[in-house]
C-alpha cells in the first residue's frame, strides 16, 4: 500500500517509512493513498475469524509490502501471546449498553493492543539491519508503559519516554520506571502532556538532531497504532452487531483511538455514530458540537490519559473533510497552530454524518463510576466511565459499544472517590509495588531533554 502526507500528497511512502518514521518531514501524517473498503461478501467471511486471524487480515493489505502474510500471522499471534484473556479483548454487557474491554495486555490498558505489534514489527526490521534505532515517545500515561513493556530488551534499539513529572498516576509511572533493561530510558518532563508531545515534535522536526540519532517515533499519530487498533471496531461487531450498525463510544484525547472506529467505517463496517467522549479538556467536544477548535490550557483531572489539547489525529480526519487536498489542510493546520481556526459549517456538517460528541466534568465521571457499580457491581476506569456517560447523555444506548480503555486499578484514587474502595492490581502485576524506580527529572527545555537523549545513547 502507498501512503502519502496530509500535508503534501504528492510523494508516496512504503509502510516501512511510514512506520518508522511516524511523522512526515513536512510535518503532517501519514495516510493510505487511497483506502479500498471490504466487500459484503469479504466482511461475511471475517465475521467468524479469532481475534488473531482477523488482525492478520485487516492489517495486512496496509503493510503487505513490509512482512508476507504468514510472517505477520506468526507476529500477531507472538504480541498477543500474553494477554490475560483467552481472545485478547473481551465484550461485557452493562444494561442496554456493551463494553468493549481493551485492557487485557501486559500493562492494563487498550494501548498494548497496538503496542506489542509494534515492538515486533521493529525487532522484525532491525533484524535487516546494523543501525540502532532511538524511539522517542511522549506519553499522558499509558502509552508510555505499553511501549517500554514492548520494546523493552529489544536488540539495536532505546526507548527514551517523556511523561508530565507528577501528572499520572502511580501506578501508570511504576509500570514505566520499574524496569531494569538497559535500553529503557524514562524523562520525567516539569510540564504537561502537550509540553512532552511538543518536545517530541520538536527533536523530530530537528533534522540533524533526529538523523544523528536515528530517531524513530510510535506516538499515536503512528499508522501501524491506528490500523491495529481498527482491528476490535471489527471483532465487536461481529460479535453483536446482529446485521445492526453500531455506534462506539470512545473516550478520547489524542483522536487515536476513535480514528481508528473510523478508519474501520471507511474500510465498510457498519457503524453508525461515532461518539466523541472528552472530559473538561473539550476541545474536540466543542469542535464537533459547534465547530469551535480553540485551545484552551489544559487542566488537570481524575481522567489524566485524556489531559490533551492538541489532538493530533485530528488532521487526519480534517485531510478527509477537505477532499483530501493537502495544500488547505495545511493552511487549516498553520491556523490551528496559531489558535484563530474554526471549523466551518459544511465541513461540520460532513464531520456529524460520522461523528457526535459530548464532555463530562470531574464530578459526573465520579458520580457515572458510582451508578455503574451500584447498579451491575462493576468497577470500570474513569475513562471507561466517560465513555459510558457521553452515551447516557445523548441517549445513544442502543445498539452501542463503549471502549473501556483502561484497567480501573490503573487510577485509584477516582475509585476511591467514587466507591470507597481500592481496586487491586491483577496479581501478575503486584510485583510493580516492590522494584526500585528509576527516572530523570528534566525541565521543559528541548536542549537539557536532547543532551540528556545524547549523553545516555554514548553510555551504553
Ligand atoms: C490514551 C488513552 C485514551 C485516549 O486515547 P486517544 O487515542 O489518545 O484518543 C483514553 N483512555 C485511556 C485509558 C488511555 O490510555
């Protein structure tokens, strides 16, 4: 498959481009030339498929130029190996709606899924070649674990992670910092996520400093995260989609994840809305509910893996909306960065044939994570919770699926908020409690962040 930039659509890339170099030079993302969807007969025939085998078949056709088909079969069954499940996610009913949960993989939450792949694509590709690779990740929390847990021990690469110093919970930092690999590297950042995003943006967009480094990314903007997660839109459906299309409600920071519900629309699955769950960090509530896409400063809350104002795969999405002419999405990006863009009414009203949204403050993700619990004696994560109250609140419970994103023992101290309770760790997992952490503290400053990259790549 050839993928292009959103930013200039004239120069193709192979998957194995796009994969390790996550961003494009020009600054915008990668997407597929063209996307072919699934015929009805094609979509008959994934319906019964394992969960392994359907990976197989949907993300094959986007990387078929990068591993053979039996190859990327034997990788997909080696990153899921390990998962707590018996078919790497699992559907639970709560009343009228279901859950979708994601959060079986080796570090509690839906980023494993992607995550493992990845780290074998890479051992996959380093085993071609001498030079080692450093990948540099930015995390509000979980993405940072899931890649550490992938990559970690891997040969000829580093893992360098970027989290906002005492923003995340701690058991999201312990599953960072309790490793003892030497490739493993992690920066607490004296800021918030979107600090840790820009600066990972800004050693990218540094020519010399990225080749010199041999820098490679796996942020959510990366096209191998966003097609792996296509993969459960697809599972869920042909587990209860009955004929029916679904809506999925996804609780939402960086656009990934619900990109991805997208991306499985447009490749022919039946969905119908796509919900939009934020928590007070709104911006992409207000963008598709009126258009409105000013950043505000982020704020802190109990659901920290959604603290984001800078939603970066959205781009992907505007690309789309303007027919895919890469000259004004780059003009809508120029001014998005200078904070004066608003959404106008055609291309909205384009975005809500696929799109709704809604936002829940701290108080009602609380009150959402009580009700569910008295009322079905389920515990679910704060994020999950957002996920479920934007469906209550627009009344879409029939015929939908909400993501659960994460473990609820992932984020304590809003359970015990909400239930008086602590949920404990899967028992795999205590061992987090009792290892030595190991982290830098470094201010928000892109040199003290590249001479401490530099200095650590010439020590090992
Ligand atoms: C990352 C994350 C999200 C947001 O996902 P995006 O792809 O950034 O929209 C939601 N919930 C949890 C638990 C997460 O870790």
């Amino acid at each position: 498959m050839e993928y292009i930039s959103t930013r200039n659509n004239s120069d193709h890339f192979s998957f194995k481009n796009v994969f390790l170099k996550g961003l494009a030079d020009d600054g915008g993302l990668f997407v597929p030339k063209s996307i072919k969807p699934f015929s009805k007969d094609e979509l008959n025939k994934l319906s019964s498929l394992n969960y392994n085998e359907l990976a197989a078949e949907i993300i094959f056709p986007f990387m078929n130029d990068f591993m053979t088909k039996e190859e990327l079969i034997s990788t997909v069954s080696k990153s899921y190996s390990n998962f707590r499940t018996e078919d790497v996610v699992k559907i639970s009913d709560l009343g009228n709606l279901k859950v979708l949960e994601l959060y079986h993989g080796p570090t509690l939450a839906f980023k494993d899924i992607a995550m493992q792949l990845i780290g074998n694509f890479y051992q996959y590709h380093l085993g071609n070649e001498q030079k080692k690779i450093n990948i540099i990740v930015a995390t509000s929390g979980d993405t940072g674990a899931a890649a550490i847990d992938a990559l970690k021990g891997k040969k000829n690469l580093n893992v360098f992670v970027l989290h906002p110093n005492n923003r995340i919970s701690p058991v999201q930092r312990r599953l960072m910092t309790i490793h003892e690999e030497k490739n493993v590297f992690n920066i607490a950042i004296e800021g918030n996520f979107d600090d840790c995003q820009n600066l990972v943006k800004e050693m990218f967009n540094d020519e010399k400093f990225s080749s010199s480094i041999n820098m490679s990314g796996v942020n959510s903007i990366n096209w191998a995260r966003i097609v792996a997660q296509a993969v459960y839109y697809f599972y869920a459906y042909f587990r209860i989609g009955n004929g029916q299309p679904l809506s999925f409600s996804v609780p939402t920071g960086n656009f990934g994840d619900i990109y991805a519900g997208y991306l499985a629309k447009k490749l022919g699955l039946p969905i119908d809305k796509l919900i939009v769950a934020t928590n007070k960090n709104d911006i992409l509530h207000r963008a598709i509910s009126d258009g409105d896409y000013t950043q505000k400063k982020v704020e802190e809350t109990n659901t920290p893996s959604m603290d984001i104002q800078i939603a970066s795969n959205f781009e992907r999405l505007l690309y789309d909306v303007k027919d895919c002419n890469s000259d004004v999405t780059k003009d809508v990006m120029s001014k998005i960065k200078n904070n004066t863009y608003k959404i106008d009414n055609s291309d909205l009203n384009e975005i809500k044939k696929n799109f709704t949204s809604e936002m829940l403050d701290e108080n009602e993700t609380i009150q959402m994570i009580k009700e569910i619990n008295r009322e079905f004696q389920v515990v679910v994560d704060p994020h999950t919770a957002v996920g479920i109250g934007a469906a209550k609140k627009l009344g879409l419970e029939q015929n939908c699926v909400v993501l659960s994103t994460a473990h609820p023992c992932k984020f304590p101290k809003a359970i015990e908020d909400a239930i008086s309770k602590t949920e404990e760790l899967p028992d795999s997992l205590k061992y987090v409690y009792d290892r030595e952490e190991k982290f830098e503290v470094i201010s928000n400053d892109i040199n003290k962040v590249k001479d401490y990259v530099i200095n650590s790549i010439s020590k090992i």
